[in-house]
C-alpha cells in the first residue's frame, strides 16, 4: 500500500473514531495544537499589566506573572487559556484570559538530501508534499524520485515522487504534519 493510500486509511479511520468517540466537530478535532518555538501573546482581561508575549521554550512551558511556569506544548490554545486562569484564580477571581498564536514557529517540516534548496519549512493545517517540495526547488536532476523517503513519528516510508506528481491512482498528494522529514536520494 503506498503512503497516500495509508494516509488516507488512517485519516479515516481517525475520523470514525473521533465521532465514535464523541468529538462534537471536524474543527475541534483538528485544533491547533501547540508546540516548542510558538510565539504566544497572553493577557488577562481588565488587568494591563498581566499582558505578555512569550515563546514556548524547549522544555515545553512558558512563564506568566503570578502563574510561573505552566506547561504550553502539546495543549490547544482553550486548554492553556483554561489553565492558566485557574492558575490565576487564587489572585485575580473571575480572571478571563486570552491566549493568541502570534507566530507558529513549531509548524516545521524538514527537507534533505538531492533538492535545490534543503532546509526546514513552515507549513500550515493544509500544506501537501508537494507543495513543501516546490518550495524546496524540487529533485536535482540526479535524485532518485520513485524512492523519496518521508520519516513520520519514528517511521520511514516511500514515496513516489514523478507518480505523486502525475496524480497516479494509487499516489495522490498528501497533508504534511508538524515534524516531517522528507529525504530524497
């Protein structure tokens, strides 16, 4: 089975579960999550001086007055904006916090080997392989493009890239996800 048929099989599969499970909506399934390196501006509303634009560091966590440390990656932005005003709660009662994404700098993908221009690349919910290709300048004329490799939480599978590019039937474009590694020999 090829990685698109995979991808494909496991987005739905995910999507069966998600209703099973009772996930009130397709958005809130696809929440943005955050991650290390996101910018984040956090304010209280009525209290000027409780507003402050931090960066979600290694270890995972920010800093805010009165609340510390707090962990920040891996959390949606309602699940940190809920924590930290209980974390405020014993200071400020009836606290109404806000947290906003101002840069999301975690939503990295990573492109090796024979392309044009390897590097790291921001994407968004919806960037395809092929779009991060593109933006990587595509294959040098001496890469192997029917054994492109693509490294997804721990795994490494093939793609082929000349028969994503045709819409083949069995290799269409796929989503890429926060942490991809694309290596094309």
């Amino acid at each position: 089975m090829s990685l698109s048929r995979a991808l494909h099989a496991a987005v739905g599969l995910a999507l069966l579960w998600s209703v099973a499970a009772g996930v009130a909506s397709a958005a809130e399934a696809r929440e943005y999550v955050l991650g290390h390196g996101d910018a984040l501006e956090i304010s209280v509303w009525r209290e000027p001086e409780m507003q402050k634009q931090v960066v979600v560091r290694p270890d995972g966590k920010v800093s805010f007055p009165l609340v510390g440390d707090i962990e920040a990656a891996g959390k949606t932005v309602a699940v940190l904006k809920g924590d930290i005003e209980a974390a405020l709660e014993k200071y400020v009662p009836d606290a109404e916090a806000s947290v906003a994404v101002i840069n999301p700098n975690s939503m990295l993908v990573s492109v090796q080997g024979r392309v044009s221009r390897p590097g790291r690349y921001p994407i968004t919910g919806t960037t395809t392989f092929l779009e991060v290709m593109a933006q990587a300048g595509g294959p040098t004329p001496f890469a192997k493009t029917s054994g492109v490799k693509l490294e997804r939480d721990g795994e490494w599978h093939t793609v082929d890239y000349k028969r994503t590019v045709r819409g083949a039937a069995d290799y269409s474009d796929f989503v890429m996800l926060r942490g991809d590694v694309i290596y094309v020999p």
